[in-house]
C-alpha cells in the first residue's frame, strides 16, 4: 500500500483535474491529516453534475495509486516535506478552519444528487437518483482514466510542494503554479499539462 501523502496527493490532484479540465483555476492543498482544493470565487453550483463529478474524482484518483509511485522526495525523507500551513502560514487559521468545515466527499456527492433531482421534480424518485449516481461515477471515470498521466503529474507536483495552483490554459491544458511564499505568488513551473480529455 502506497503512503498516505501520496494518496492524498492523487485524491487532491482528481479534484484539481476536473476543475481544470472544465477551465476553472483551483488550489491544491496538502495537510498533515488530509487535504483539499478550493477555488476563488465558489462554485461550480453544489447541485450540479460538474460539482458531484468534481467530488468523485478524488475518490477514483486515489485508485491511481496503485500504478503509479510517489516521487523521491529531494533528501529521501517524506517527513520533511512541506504541508499548506508551511507553504502559506499567513493562511494557516483560514486552512485549518476550511478543512475542518469539509463534508465528506460520499456525503456532498450524495447531497448535490438528491439536491439535483430535487430541483427537477425528482425529489422522492429514488431511482433517479441511482441514475445519477451511476451517471457521474461513469463519466468521473472515464474523466479520470482518459487523463491519468495529468492527474499523476499534479499530484507528483503536490506530494513534493504541498501547495500549488493549477491554471487552464486556452488550449484546454493547464499550467502548475509552486507557492513560494507567504503572498501566495509563485512562477510557472516547466510543468505544464493538456489538453484535458473530457
């Protein structure tokens, strides 16, 4: 079994992906306990189908791990790498708070289905909403198998800087932004991506 950090990474990096590959910019962050994407301002909607897709990425990421491995961190020793409170620590308290405020991804992709179908006049249609289900766990993994070499590259970048920024670009790819410093600017890395395969 592949370590947490590196779990966690793919996780953060699925999320990231489906942002970017629907041309929304979004932070990937990594913490001692877990990790999270967000993204300025809010949205998409949290009954949409994109917002449950963007949550059940994660989740398919994760099997990711499983065919490919971690980068070596620079010294060898994963312990010493940074998380998102040493990478920003101005936004340290607003991090924590954030993810303490996080539903879980099974619950929120549940909520944003039964909120969906409510708001289509399928509000006690249990079996529309196994359909929906069924349809963004499909599409979310095919997203997810069709890009897998994007989602391995940002998750590569996270497990080793522990903040980055990940921005579409016109082509429908994506560059890799590193935090450098408390102020949250940062230079393009080499690394860019894309396009993203819907």
């Amino acid at each position: 079994m592949k370590n947490d950090r590196w779990r966690n990474a793919l996780h953060e990096a699925g999320h990231a992906a489906m942002y970017a590959g629907h041309g929304i910019e979004s932070r990937a962050m990594l913490l001692s306990n877990g990790g999270m994407v967000s993204i300025d301002p809010p949205g998409p909607s949290p009954v949409g189908r994109l917002y449950a897709m963007v949550l059940q990425a994660g989740q398919e990421a994760e099997k990711l791990a499983d065919e490919a491995e971690p980068p070596e961190p620079p010294d060898g020793d994963e312990s010493k790498l940074p998380q998102a409170g040493d990478v920003l620590p101005k936004q340290r308290a607003n991090i924590s708070a954030g993810f303490r405020a996080a539903v879980d991804d099974d619950l929120a992709v549940a909520r944003a289905i039964v909120t969906y179908c409510h708001s289509h006049g399928q509000a006690l249609d249990v079996d529309a909403w196994g359909k929906r289900l069924k349809l963004v766990q499909d599409k979310t993994q095919q997203f997810v198998r069709r890009n897998k070499a994007a989602i391995i590259g940002i998750a590569r970048e996270l497990y080793l800087t522990g903040v980055i920024d990940i921005v579409p670009d016109d082509e429908g790819g994506f560059e890799i932004s590193r935090k450098q410093d408390s102020e949250c600017s940062g230079a393009r890395s080499a690394e860019a991506g894309g396009p993203f395969r819907g």
